[in-house]
C-alpha cells in the first residue's frame, strides 16, 4: 500500500472521520455545534477527491494535494502549539491534531517520493 494514492485515500478517510468525530463529541459534551471541527472532514474530501487524479499521475492534482496537506499540517502545528502553551496538557483536541500532523507529514512524504520517481521513469523514456 506505498501508493501515494492509497496513502492519500487513508489519510482523506482518517481526516473525515477525526471531523465527524471532534465534531460529534462537541456536540455530546457540550451541546453545541462547532462546526470549526469540520474542517478536517472539509480537507479530508478535498482530498478524497484528488485521490483519482493522484492515481492518473496527474501532476496539477497532485501538487494541490500537496498544497493542501501542508496547509492542514501548518494550521494544525499552530492549534496544538496553541492549545499545549494555554493548557499544558494533552487533551482530545491536541491529540486529533497530532494524528492529523503526523499523517500529512507521512502523506506529504509518499506523494514526494511518488513524483520523484514518476520523473525519473519519464527522463528514461525520453
């Protein structure tokens, strides 16, 4: 499953299920609806669906998904630095976004490494 395509379906479907869930327990503890929490189900079907273009080697896509990622990644450093300078602990909260960081890094990584092998096929054939 080292497909940069798979790991970027798995990240997308790990995005949207942490959303739904923050958002879900907001709403169980507190009765409210925060909808911020839905932002990483936002971005996980954003990417759920650049996982078809990233699998036809689309490089726009795939550079967007990209783009994306380190932008989740970045916001997400943020909050949980955030969230561990207020609070000093580690709550619910800073674990999502630890999950969160730790899979954009890992999906930043296979789609880096995909490219680069995608180009290194394309100089062979030329």
């Amino acid at each position: 499953m080292d497909k940069a395509h798979n790991i970027n379906k798995v990240y997308a479907l790990i995005l949207i299920l942490l959303g739904l869930f923050g958002f879900i327990m907001r709403y169980m503890e507190l009765g409210d609806m925060q909808y911020t929490a839905l932002i990483p189900a936002v971005f996980g079907l954003i990417l759920f669906a650049f996982t078809r273009g990233i699998k036809n080697e689309n490089a726009v896509i795939g550079h967007l998904a990209g783009v994306f990622t380190i932008v989740l990644v970045v916001m997400s450093s943020v909050m949980i630095t955030k969230g561990l300078v207020a609070e000093f602990s580690l709550g619910r909260k800073q674990i999502i976004f630890l999950i969160v960081i730790a899979g954009g890094i890992y999906s930043l990584r296979s789609q880096f490494l995909y490219f680069r092998a995608q180009r290194r096929r394309k100089a062979k054939l030329k």
